[in-house]
C-alpha cells in the first residue's frame, strides 16, 4: 500500500550578505634585506616575546632588515596603519589569537 | 584580521598569523573584510599559548616558523590571490526548502536535523517556519516584511522584517512579542552598538535584554520571582528568537567564528525579563535614558561571561537592611574598580579612548521590596546613582602613584571623557576623594523580582572594543496586538 508522502515547506533564515568586489592583497617585496618589517600586536600578553626572537632572527639572515614594533588596539588605528604604511616595508600582524 | 586587510589596503604587504584554534576564524574574516586571499599563517595553539610567556620558551616555535612567515611576504601572489572579481550575494541556500518523510513526525525531524547540520540551529528543536507561520508572525508588527534594519556581525548578514520572523518562529515565540524582538535587534543591528564582541569574542560575553514600560504585562512576561528562569514563555522565546536572528543573520557557530571559550552562559536566551512596574516605586530604567516613562521600550547591554553577576545579597534566609546591601554593592564596586584603575592609563582595544579596558558599566537589578526601602531613605534612581558614585572613591593619599599615574595619562588620552576631566583635576589632590567610576551613569538601575528584597548586578566595558556603545535602549513601536508599543 502506498503512503502518501508528508511534505514540510519553511524558509530559510540566513541573512543575505550583500554582493562585493574583493580586494587583493599587496604585491610581495622580493626579500628582506634593507627593508623594514612592521610588527604588530595588540595587547595580549606573549606576543612581545614572540617578536623579540622575530627580530633576533631576522638580524642574523637579514642584518640590514629593520623592525617596527608597534602595539596597539585590535584593529590597528587609523594613524598607527598610516604609519606603519609610510615607514615600513611589509608587515606582521599578530593578535594573539 | 580587520587590521591586516586595513594595512594591506594601504599597500603593505603582510602576513596575518594565527593559533590553528583560530584558523576557520581567521579564513572567514578575510572574506567578512572583503579580501579572501589575505595570507594567514596558522601556528600551532598548544604551542604558542603555553611557550609566549618568556622569550626563551618561545624560541624554538619562532625558529621553527620564522620562514613560513617570510615566505608569506617574498612569495609572489599567485593568479587566483590577485582576483578581484566581484564576489557574488550570498544567501546561504535557496529562500524554501522542502522535507518529506512517511509522517508529518519524521518531516519535522527532517527539518529539524538538517536545520542543525546547516549550523541554522541553536541546538534544540525548533518550530518549522513555514510560510503560514511567517505570515502569521509578521501580523504582529505593522512594519513590511522587506525592510531592511541593517546588517549583523560578523558576517554582515543583511537583517530583513522577514528574516526576523522567520528566526522568531524557530524560536517559538508569538506575534504579539514580535515588536519586541525586532527592537532588539534595531539596537544590533546600530553601528554605534558593538555586537561584533558580544557575539564573536572569545571572553564568553553575554547580552542582557530588558524589557520596560507597560507592554512587558500585556506579554505576560516573568517580571517577578524567577524572572530570569525557565517556564515564561515570553522571556525565553523573546531571547532565543534574538538567539537564533543573530547566529544567522550574523552567521556566527562555535569554533568556527563564535570563539566564546566556554560558550555562553543563557547561551539559547540570552538574559531575558521585564522590569516589575506593578510592583516598582520607581520610573522604569528607560526615562533614565530620555523615554517617557509610559512608553514601552527594550535595553540591549553587552555583559560579561566571567563571573557573570555579582550578588549583594538580602534574601529570605539571613536578615538584610537596605543599607547593608548598599554597603556591599559599593563595597564590590570598589574592589573591582580598584583592581582595573591602572588600565585607565591604556589606550585601549579599539579605535575609541579606553576601549575594552578599566571603569566598567554595571547593570544593577534590585528587587522591588529593597527598592521600597531606598525609596523610604529618599532615594529615586538618580540619587542612588549619585549616592553609589560619591562612596565609589578613595582618598587620594590611599592611591599608589601608578595608580594617579594611569588617571593622569587616561584624561590625556581620553580616556577620561573631556566632560569629566574637571572633576579628576580637582579630586586629584591631598584631602580629595577620587571616584573609581567614570560617571553616575555608568550604574544603570532596573528593578525585577519581589519579595524578599535582594540585588545583584552584571557589568561590561563603558567602552566596547570595536564601536562605541555596549548599552542602548530602542523604544517598541510597530505593535498591532497590544495596547502598548504601537
């Protein structure tokens, strides 16, 4: 005997996420040497030590390389990215997360 | 990651490193900012969270990973990194869905099972939102099903009329508590209002939902004993329809870009209730914040998921007198505004003064037997506010000086507020008392439950970490099956 089939019809609940364009990403620089790395992290504790031996390191395969520490809040502020975009070369960003 | 797509814009290029527990976190908020193909360098969580505490003990995973991160920045992007096509709307499936089973019983399963596999669930069974019951949701507010409120973190989910009754129909509630719902969600939905943190952080934060003004009776919500318990069935669905618009408006799930370590407490409703005015001598919470009181209104505040509340006690065991529970309120507030009065001297977490560090707000519920008794000592809730602020302070000889320090550099930085740095200059002197909390209005009253009198409180940031406001109040409108909220 066939039994007829129950359907259950209900809509979705997801929010729509708007269409965007998405961006790339910067062109890479070619190595490390003569250049200024900016090192950022907010203020979670560990990351200070984790750049300390960052810079060690890159002083002895990169001796010309620079660093540029710079804490702050989570997203990095408006002045402290300007700044880091003039003086710097490339970046790593750490939240300790 | 926000950061690392801001930089990257700027023409640095960057590497975003993160621990593997944050790894999914990391993947999806490169697309939230519009850049899938940042780099993110994920290391090693058990690694990194128990090597970072000294430099020696985190060497080896330095060594171990210097490289990689080199190697994020010479490497040249590849064809597919340098994409930026447009990205197309995301709606997450299609707008129906159908379930057929043998029984009316097992396509409810169906649904129901395959809500949760999608990550559309909270977890427990939902009511199915057919089109019947979104329509017969979407009677309970005059406003239009396609109008848009604004977009949900983190994932910036677009937040229809529509899409709001559909999650409150999941969640159980009734039409009539829809108005309500959707106020709360006007108040996330607020770019003022950070509900990034609230609902993405890995602090396990929380939000308290406060519902003032008469409509709270018409919806026969719990405003007495147990109002923030089980069994009502307004307070709870009224929370979990909140519960479930944010998971997919937003489109947070744990682990994933919902890091709350231990989840969250009320996890499905949130801390849901209405203030007693039937039994309160005082004004509802709202006309402390500029609504007539008559008028029905909703307060959404961020609080934290560690010790999640404080208790000052009263009860029905131990005898209590107002006073006491004063003295313990201030006395609590003293001690955990003295143990983050050094943070004043930071910047803060986010892009306003102060962010996310030091003088917290405190959302304080008092019964309404204790309130009858401040009333009786003269107290409305702005004296009480002022009492409480005036006895949260300590002779400035009893401050360290890092302790004057972190006050000074705050009111240079602005973490003191401009407005309140001439009563800092003028307590910052032999013989002056200096006040721990920021301002009166950082202690918020409601007053909940009955007989016998007790209070307790929650507190948050005064400043959240990514906008500008934890707290806010949205009166009800819209209402079209009760009196109040129209």
């Amino acid at each position: 005997m066939n039994q007829e089939k129950i359907e259950l019809r209900v809509l979705n609940p997801r929010g729509e996420i708007e269409a965007k364009v998405a961006s790339s990403p910067s062109p890479r620089i070619a190595d490390l040497s003569g250049k200024r790395i900016g090192l950022y992290s907010n203020m979670k504790q560990g990351m200070d030590n984790f750049y300390t031996v960052f810079e060690e390191i890159m002083k002895k395969k990169y001796p010309e390389a620079t660093a540029m520490k710079v804490s702050g809040a989570f997203l990095i502020r408006d002045e402290d990215a300007e700044a880091m975009a003039k003086e710097a070369d490339a970046f790593v960003y750490g939240v300790g997360d | 990651m926000a950061g690392t797509v801001k930089l990257e814009k700027l023409g640095l290029p960057g590497v975003f490193m993160n621990c593997d527990t944050f790894d999914d976190d990391a993947g999806s908020a490169a697309v939230d900012n519009g850049m899938p193909a940042v780099r993110h360098h994920k290391i090693s969580s058990a690694e990194f969270y128990k090597l970072r505490g000294s430099v020696e003990t985190i060497r080896p995973l330095v060594e171990k990973i210097f490289d990689e991160l080199v190697d994020a920045i010479v490497t040249p992007l590849t064809s597919e990194e340098t994409d930026t096509s447009q990205l197309p709307p995301d709606t997450d499936g299609l707008p129906q869905l159908l379930y057929i089973g043998d029984s009316y019983e097992e396509a409810y399963e169906n649904f129901n099972q395959s809500y949760l596999v999608k990550q559309w669930g909270d977890g427990l069974p939902m009511v199915a939102p057919t089109p019947d019951r979104i329509r017969w949701m979407l009677t309970g507010t005059k406003r239009l099903s396609q109008e848009v409120l604004g977009t949900i973190n983190p994932k910036n989910g677009t937040a229809t009329i529509e899409k709001i009754a559909i999650n409150a129909v999941m969640a159980g509630a009734r039409p009539e508590y829809f108005p309500v719902i959707i106020s709360v969600i006007e108040a996330l939905t607020d770019n003022k209002f950070d509900d990034l943190h609230v609902l993405a952080s890995a602090g396990s934060f929380g939000l308290l939902i406060v519902v003032g003004g008469p409509i709270g009776k018409e919806l026969n919500m719990n405003s007495g004993i147990g109002f923030l318990g089980h069994s009502n069935r307004a307070n709870n669905t009224i929370g979990r329809a909140v519960r479930l618009a944010t998971l997919n408006i937003g489109r947070t799930w744990p682990a994933k870009n919902d890091m709350a370590l231990i989840g969250r407490l009320s996890a499905h409703t949130f801390f849901t209730f209405a203030e007693n005015s039937d039994m309160s001598p005082w004004q509802p919470y709202h006309a402390s914040r500029g609504f007539p009181a008559e008028q029905s209104c909703v307060t959404v505040a961020s609080i934290h998921g560690s010790g999640p509340l404080q208790h000052f006690y009263g009860g029905m065991i131990m005898t209590w007198t107002a006073d006491g529970i004063l003295d313990r309120m201030v006395d609590d507030l003293l001690r955990s505004s003295r143990r983050t009065l050094r943070e004043w001297g930071q910047k803060g977490m986010g892009v306003v003064p102060g962010s996310g560090v030091g003088a917290n707000n405190h959302m304080v519920i008092l019964f309404p037997e204790l309130v009858e008794e401040y009333k009786k000592m003269g107290y409305d809730q702005t004296k009480l506010q002022d009492e409480i602020y005036r006895r949260v302070s300590v002779p400035y000889e009893d401050l360290t000086s890092e302790e004057i320090e972190a006050i000074k550099t705050g009111m240079e930085l602005g973490v003191v507020p401009p407005e309140r740095k001439l009563v800092f200059e003028k307590a910052l002197h032999p013989g002056e008392k200096v006040p721990l909390l920021m301002m009166p209005e950082n202690i918020h009253l409601f007053v909940a439950g009955g007989a016998p009198g007790c209070a307790f409180s929650f507190n948050y940031y005064r400043v959240p970490p990514y906008t500008h406001t934890a707290i806010m109040t949205r009166p009800i409108t819209g209402a079209t099956l009760t009196r109040a909220g129209v």
